[in-house]
C-alpha cells in the first residue's frame, strides 16, 4: 500500500507541475506570450498575406478591432500565410502597418486546423481557448465585432 500511495503522491506532483507550465508563443517583435494570456478573453487569429488584396483591406478593420479591444474581451493576432520570419516579417509587418501582434509559428494545429485555403481566414477563439468559428473572406470591424457577440451568446 506504501508504494501505491507514493505512486499516488508522484503523480499528483508531476500533474500539478505539468499545470504550471506555460507553452510559449512565440512573437514577430521578438517577444513571446503563452496561450494563458489570453485566457479569458475572445481571441481571432487572422491569416494574411502581401499579396491577398483583400488581406491588405481587412488589416485596418483588425487593427481597429485590436485597439478597440472591446473593453479587454477581445485579442487580434496575426499568421503571415507565407511563414515569413525576423526582418522579413517585421519589415512587412510594418509597410502594411500591422499594429496587432503576429505570431511566428501558425496555432492552427492547437484547434486541428489545417493552414486555410482561402485568405483571409480567420480563427475565433472563446475566452475558454475553444475554436468556435472559422470566418473565411475579408470583415470589416462591425463584422468581426458580431462574430464575437453572436458566438458569445452561443
């Protein structure tokens, strides 16, 4: 009984030590984040790219958004659609004046989600961290607000 009870305190340790890791994000401007950031909070992963006209419309539309925030509800994040990295995406990111934070590596696969055929495409992610829509074409502020107001009531 000894050794199953040690067993027993082994794996309450490691589970609580497993909770306290924190995946790491990483960002464009050299930072990085974890998903627990954004916990509590209504998060749309946008995919875009320099070439997808309709990507360089939406940009303005989601740096509204993101500066907006919708009182703290609400995070914009960006995936450059062509894995651009360092210098390349930051240079780009400022030439579209990109004001909300892009992520280096693509989430998708957190919400099984391959990369998005269409562009742009964008995640919307609950404040639980649960993928609850995928928008695919461009939106504007009022559409992107509704999204997150309409799932909200889901």
């Amino acid at each position: 009984m000894i050794g199953i009870g040690r067993w027993l305190v082994i794996g309450l340790i490691a589970g609580v030590l497993a909770g306290c890791s924190r995946p790491e994000v990483e960002l464009a401007d050299g930072g990085s984040a974890s998903w627990e950031n954004w916990r509590g909070q209504w998060v749309l992963v946008n995919y875009w790219a320099e070439w997808c006209a309709p990507c360089r419309k939406e940009i303005p539309e989601l740096n509204r958004l993101h500066e907006d925030g919708r009182d703290g509800r609400v995070t914009v994040l960006g995936v450059n659609f062509d894995g651009l990295r360092g210098e390349a995406l930051t240079s780009l990111m400022k030439e579209m004046d990109i004001r909300f934070p892009v992520l280096v590596n693509d989430p998708g696969a957190r919400w099984d989600q391959g990369p998005p055929t269409v562009l742009p495409s964008t995640l919307v992610i609950d404040p639980e961290g649960n993928l609850r829509e995928v928008l695919v074409g461009p939106q504007n502020y009022e559409s992107l607000t509704r999204a997150v107001e309409m799932t909200s009531e889901v």
